[in-house]
C-alpha cells in the first residue's frame, strides 16, 4: 500500500496534516447529511465531533499504511512513547510556574487565575511561559529514566500533572487520593526546587474565598432561580452530540469515506476496540511477543510479576533509546516555528467558556464582599 501523504520532511508534514484537516472539516460540513445533524444537535457540539473526527482521519490516512508495516509502526510507538517523555519535562516547569505565581512570587502575562495556568496542561509543548527543553534537561529525564524511581506514566491515567491540590497534599502528607509523581520527586531532588511546594497558596486561596462566597449566596436563591428557570421557554431540546460515539464515528467511516481509508480506519480503531477486563494483559502479551533481542528476566518467586518487570525494562530501554530521535523531532518544530499539534484546540471554545464562568464567580463574589467587580486583588 502506498501512503498518500507525500511530504519528505517534518515541516512538510505538519503543513500537510493542516491542509487535510482543513480539507477534511470542509468536505463533512458541506455535506447534507451532516447538516442534518445540527438540527438534531447543539450546534457547538456537532463542530467539536467533526472536528475531532477530521483529526483522526489525518491520523488514519497518515498512520494507516505504517500499521500495515508492523516494523514501521514499531519504531513510530516508541518516538511517541519519548515525546510523552519530552511532555513531562514540561510539566514539572509549569507546576514550579503555578506554585511561584499562586504566592505572587512572579507575575505572568496574561495569567489572572489559576485556570489560566492549569489548562495548558493539555496543550505543554505549546505553553507560552516555558524555557524551550534543552540537552541538559534531557540528559537528567534520562537518568530518572535510569534510576529506581522512574514510573511510567500511562495515557489513561487519570493523574494530572498540575492537580497543584492533589499534588501538594500527597507531597505534605499520606494522601491516599493520588500519589506524588516520581518525576517531580527526582527532579526536586536534584534540583532544589521542592522549596516551591512550601510557597502559600494566596491566590488559589483567595479565588476560593470569592467562589465559595458567590455559591452560597446563589445557594439562598437556588430555588427563586429554579423557578424563573421552570417558567422560562426552552430554546434548546436537541441533544448533545458525544464526540466519542463510537456507532456514529463507524456511521460517518461507512458513509463517507473510500474503500482504503476505511481499511485504514478500521485497522486502527480496532486497536481501541478491544478494551476489557484482559486488555492489559493482552498488551502485556503482545510486547513479548515483539521482544526480538535477548533481555534478561529478573528473579522473582511470582513468574507473572518476572514478566511483568522484564517487559517494563524493556519498554524503559527502548524508549530511551528513542528519547533523542523524539528530541531531534522537537527541535525542529521549535527552530521551524511551528505550534506543537493539540487536539485541545477543538475545544477551545469549552475552554473559553469554563475561564469566564471561573472569573464571573470570583467577580460576583467580590462584589457581595464589598469589593471592585475586577481581578485585582
């Protein structure tokens, strides 16, 4: 199978994804059948789901032809295993960040809540108020990676990187919510920067203070409220439309696309499809079963654990490995000048309208306190 898209470098690359998302989001909204759609649902939610949907197409044209060559597919899973790696060099900056800017220890343009630093979470490569990662940052993730303390941080996990709450809390005491990530550990170790987890909150505080003021007063009015809501006529009955349907993602692949990109499509949701209760195991499995050089299996009394441990070795060292390719990859978006892509961007309009309501409560909380409708305080 031939890839159909023909670029010869990263640059190109990156232009062409654009094109075809462009291309893709064009092409479903001029469709009738789609237009359907937002008579059926809420308008902002049909653009996110075609929007998600073209993004995972280019991923599908781009990646479908690469699944069908397992070498291939092998080497592209480990570069992007070392990119996650790059993400969370990141991460531990933005948190030193949100400790120094939550004591007004810094101030940062643009930055007026803690949300406003939060949210980049998702979107780390491309956050505005950090260093570019250099070769030293890189060598020391390398020997975290080396040490006892390295932990592998899983996609669908559901620890967050700047949960600054969660994470100050299980740093100070035996939180039994999350643990204290082992990254941040190392890296404060060698770093001196756990001084920042002792900064006081002031900010967060204060947001706190306001929001918790303007939801007890909205809570005397809940039901006066509730009444004009009852009484008022409902402009919206259409229903939400989830971007993570999967019938009607397969619906728009049966309907929409050619032969091949369905093969292609198909080849890759799979992968997503068969996840239940052996899930794991079963990617336990198929790693072995791509282990091609020797590596040798620690002792252990559990044959299961054994396996388990010799598999995560071997998932460190190949990643490792694929840490400078990831860095090279990196540094060309940075020297090119190109934006880091970000599925967040499909929901930055969500983003958008949670900043607003975050500083409508904080605003009206400073007003029932006897205080200027504005941020600064």
């Amino acid at each position: 199978m031939k890839n159909q898209n023909p670029f010869s470098n990263e640059l190109e690359k990156v232009q062409w994804r654009e094109e075809m998302k462009a291309k893709y989001i064009a092409e479903l909204k001029s469709s009738p059948t789609v237009q359907k759609l937002y008579s059926e649902y809420t308008p902002t939610s049909v653009d996110s789901f075609v929007n998600s949907y073209a993004h995972d197409k280019v991923d599908w044209i781009e990646y479908g032809p690469i699944h069908v060559e397992q070498e291939e597919i092998e080497q592209l899973q480990w570069v992007e295993k070392a990119f996650e790696c790059l993400k969370e060099i990141q991460q531990k900056k933005l948190f030193d960040l949100q400790c120094q800017w939550r004591a007004n220890k810094i101030q940062l343009k643009g930055v007026e809540i803690c949300q406003d630093l939060i949210h980049w979470e998702d979107n780390i490569l491309n956050c505005p108020y950090l260093s570019h990662i250099t070769e030293e940052e890189l060598d020391l993730y390398l020997k975290y990676m080396q040490s006892n303390n390295y932990q592998e941080t899983h996609i669908w996990s559901f620890e967050r990187w700047q949960d600054y709450d969660e994470i100050k809390e299980a740093y100070h005491t035996d939180n039994e919510n999350r643990n204290f990530p082992e990254w941040y550990d190392f890296y404060n170790s060698r770093m001196g920067t756990g001084v920042y987890l002792s900064f006081p909150d002031i900010q967060g505080e204060k947001e706190l203070f306001y929001i918790r003021l303007y939801g007890h007063e909205y809570r005397k009015q809940q039901k006066e409220l509730e009444a004009i809501k009852q009484a008022a006529p409902i402009t919206e009955k259409r229903p939400y439309i989830n971007i993570s349907n999967k019938e009607l993602t397969q619906w728009f692949v049966d309907t929409f696309e050619d032969h091949q990109t369905r093969e292609y499509a198909e080849l890759i949701m799979d992968e997503y499809s068969n996840i239940d209760d052996n899930h794991q195991w079963n990617i336990f499995m198929v790693t072995i079963e791509k282990i091609t050089e020797p590596i040798p299996v620690e002792a252990c009394s559990d044959w299961e654990e054994a396996l388990n441990r010799t598999v995560d070795n071997y998932k460190r060292i190949k990643t490792a490995e694929a840490l400078p390719l990831a860095y090279d990859k990196y540094c060309m978006f940075i020297n090119s000048g190109i934006a880091f892509e970000c599925k967040q961007s499909d929901f930055e309009e969500d983003l958008q309208h949670t900043r607003k309501y975050i500083i409508n409560e904080i605003i009206q909380g400073r007003i029932l306190n006897g205080e200027p409708p504005d941020l600064n305080y």
